[in-house]
C-alpha cells in the first residue's frame, strides 16, 4: 500500500521581529493539510497525446490543499490556462458564499513527490493561486485513500 506522510512546519514573526518556529500542530491548524504537488494533463488524455505525436503539457509545481469539504478537486484557473488543458466541460461550483457558479472543468492528473498519482478527470477550476495553492483534493481522489490528520502533531498520511 503506498504511503505518504508529511510533518507540516511553520514560521511567524516574534515581538522582536526574528524569525520563530511555530508548533507544528499550530502551523498545521493555521496553514491546513498542504501538500508539495505537481499538476499535468490526465494520463489517460496524455498517452492519448503521446500517440499521436503531439506535446503534452508540461506539469506545474505547487501546493494542493487537502479539502474533506470539496465534492470533487479543483485546478487553479490561471495554472489551466497557462497548460493549455483542455476543458471537458462546465459545472457549477456550490460553497459556502455562493451557488451555481460556473466553472471550467479540466482532465488533471496530481502527483505527489512520493509518485502517488491520482487522476481527477473533472476538476474544477478555481481561482486557487490568491491562496498560495496550484490545486485542492477533492473528495473525488480522496475516496480511494485512507487519511490519517494527526492535528497534536501537525501530521498528515494518505494512503492508496
């Protein structure tokens, strides 16, 4: 079963302008469950590409929320855009501040630097980057894990 873990750690500024480290579970409860991930074309949709002679794009590196909220995983807008991937359809985005809406739907693939690859092949695209995040994991990739957030110690491992 493949597994990865990640210790989340966090710096703030002290009173006296220096540098300090933060608790781990502290940092984990104000930051949330990120992840070092890369973002691509889904696999399928790129062997496709491949056999055909043409370019897939190529991944971006960023940091991906784990989200237990979101019903399916999301692509930050822009970093779509800039891929040139294909958008495969439109759905409509429900949260807390708003309902229905519309937002393009992407074939992405999420790589963890462990090499746990997970496809989403309809993922929402957001706008994630004022966030400091590339993409967010869904409960679409999150069905297929089991996840264990060790919030004391600032903890996370999601196993296949």
């Amino acid at each position: 079963m493949p597994t990865f873990h990640v210790q989340i750690a966090g710096q703030a500024t002290g009173a006296d302008g220096k540098q300090i480290q933060v608790p781990a579970g502290l940092a984990l409860q104000q930051r949330g469950p990120v992840l070092q991930v890369s973002v691509g074309l889904e696999h399928n949709m790129a062997q496709a590409l491949i056999q055909q002679g043409k370019p897939v794009p190529s991944m971006k590196v960023g940091l991906a929320l784990i989200d237990t909220g979101a019903t399916i995983s999301c692509i930050d807008e822009q970093a779509a855009k800039d891929m040139k991937l294909p958008v495969v359809d439109v759905g409509q985005m429900t949260s807390a501040s708003h309902v229905g809406h519309p937002c393009n739907l992407y074939p992405i693939q999420i790589v963890l630097p462990a090499g746990i690859a997970f496809g989403a092949p309809r993922a929402m695209g957001a706008n994630l980057a004022s966030q400091g995040l590339i993409a967010i994991i869904g409960r679409d990739i999150l069905q297929v894990c089991t996840m264990f957030y060790n919030g004391v110690a600032g903890q996370i491992t999601l196993s296949l």
